[in-house]
C-alpha cells in the first residue's frame, strides 16, 4: 500500500535508521544520482537514502528519504525552483517535503535550518541525515564540490 495514515508516517519518520554495511559510498558529482539503502535498528523496516545532484546548477540538489520503496517521508529541495503547496502558498528554496497523509509529499515548508553555516552540499547532507534520525549514516566520501 502507497499511503500511509499520519500515524504510520510519524513513526517511520521518527524510527532510527542505519546503514545496512560499511560500504564506502562516493558523493555524487554533477548530474549523478546515488541511492543507499538503511534499515531500522530492528532490521524490520527498510528505507533508502537518496542524493541527486544537478548536472548545470552545482549548488542544486535533491535529498530524500523513502520507507517501503516508494513513500518519500522527507525530501529536501536546495536551490530549486520555489514550490507550490496544495492551499496555494509558494515556499522559497530551500524547502522540505514532509509526507502529510492524502497529500504524500506534496507539502513543504522553509528549511533553512537545513542548509549550516559553510554551506556545502556535503554538510547539508549530515543536517538532513540528522532530520531523518539517521543514527548510524552511511560511509559517504565527500568530493570536490
């Protein structure tokens, strides 16, 4: 089933995640897409980690976090478009999508809070890996970017 009650959806949210193995992942460059699989401390549930980069704009990039293959529980948006939510109010880059149940990902609200203080890709993907409760992230190499 593709919908989750907000029940459902606060928990997985909120259920530790962690890396399923040691592997050692390198973050994308330009145009690349990379997508890590964890799970829940209890081994019972499995999410995926996934890291899209823009190939024209360096600075634009997509973070998200999905439960049972295809349900976005939290996408970050960085230096996109703005979006429009569902009642009409359009959220400034950078923003996160929230899973809100009947609407999936469709809402979003202001995520500075998400971006720190250097500004790098590689910084704002530890920020959102602490949001998503990654408690034991993956091995990701930064790169030059």
């Amino acid at each position: 089933d593709i919908d989750l009650n907000q029940q459902e959806a606060d928990s997985l949210m909120a259920m530790e995640k962690q890396r399923v193995n040691d592997e050692e992942w390198d973050f994308p460059k330009p145009g690349e897409r990379l997508t890590i699989p964890l799970q829940s401390s209890d081994r019972r549930e499995s999410f995926t980690l996934d890291v899209t980069r823009a190939s024209v704009k360096l600075t634009k990039a997509t973070f998200q976090n999905r439960a049972r293959q295809a349900i976005v529980l939290l996408r970050l948006d960085i230096d996109g478009a703005p979006h429009r939510n569902p009642d009409g109010v359009d959220i400034a880059c950078p923003h996160l999508h929230i899973y809100r149940e009947g609407h999936g990902d469709k809402w979003a609200v202001p995520a500075t809070d998400l971006i720190g203080n250097d500004r790098s890709l590689y910084s704002i993907l530890t920020l959102f890996m602490v949001r998503c409760n990654i408690t034991q992230p993956p091995i990701v190499q930064g790169g030059l970017f």
